[in-house]
C-alpha cells in the first residue's frame, strides 16, 4: 500500500468505522489489494483466510465496475449492498480511481443511512486539511 494513497483515504476509513454497526471500511484497488482501512480495532473477522478474502475483493471490485446497458437509462451505480445473515456488505465503486470502499455492518444496520453518511464523510474536505 502507499501512503500517498492511504494517507487520503486512511482518515475516512477510520470515519467510517465510527459509524454504528460498521465492523470493517477499507479502500480496494482494481487488483483486489486493500490500500488504506480495514477491520474496526477490536472485531475478529468471520474468513480468516487471507486468500480467501483477497479474493472477495477482487470479486466485490469486478461487480462494482461491471458495465451495463442500465447505467445509461438508470444512472450511474451509487453502491451495492447484499444482507447476509451475520453481515450486511456494501461496495461504494470510484470510477475514477477504480478503488471502491467495501463495508462490512452487523446484519441490522439501516443502509440507506450508512450510505448517506458515507458519501458525506468522503465528500467532505475537511479531511484533506488533516493531511
């Protein structure tokens, strides 16, 4: 990972955590890698396999950044979220740096308001200031 890069988003990842039911925020690029985040301090992951989650990633950055026919009538993808039984996941894609931030939220967390607070606190500037 390099620090320019996480550097920029390491701040708002850690925003994110401190949002109610987040147990993980981490910035993948288009290669799968994590370059800033990770799991909140303190929760233990439920796949402790590390190829086995880089492989996740690369999966949730694929369909985060698959075109489609939709976009053009619909609009452009905002985020994609899936409710499993023991986690809620959420891909937020970054077109222009094809990084996406991947959530990982207790089973019961409203995610139209964690999307809500999470566009804030990366469209906020007042991160970069901190820099």
């Amino acid at each position: 990972m390099t620090t320019e890069r996480s550097g920029l988003y390491e701040p708002r990842c850690i925003e994110v955590h401190h949002q109610d039911g987040v147990r993980f925020a981490a910035i993948i690029d288009k290669d799968g890698q994590k370059i800033a985040g990770g799991f909140r301090e303190g929760i233990v992951p439920y796949e402790e396999d590390e190829n086995r989650l880089h492989d996740f990633y690369k999966s949730a950055v694929d369909l985060s950044f698959r075109h489609d026919h939709l976009s053009t009538s619909l609009g452009a993808l905002n985020y994609i979220a899936s409710r499993r039984n023991k986690v809620v996941l959420i891909s937020f894609p970054f077109p222009i740096s094809e990084n996406i931030l991947l959530v990982s939220a207790e089973p019961g967390l409203a995610i139209e308001k964690l999307a809500e607070n999470v566009v804030k606190i990366f469209t906020d500037d007042s991160f970069l200031a901190s820099d």
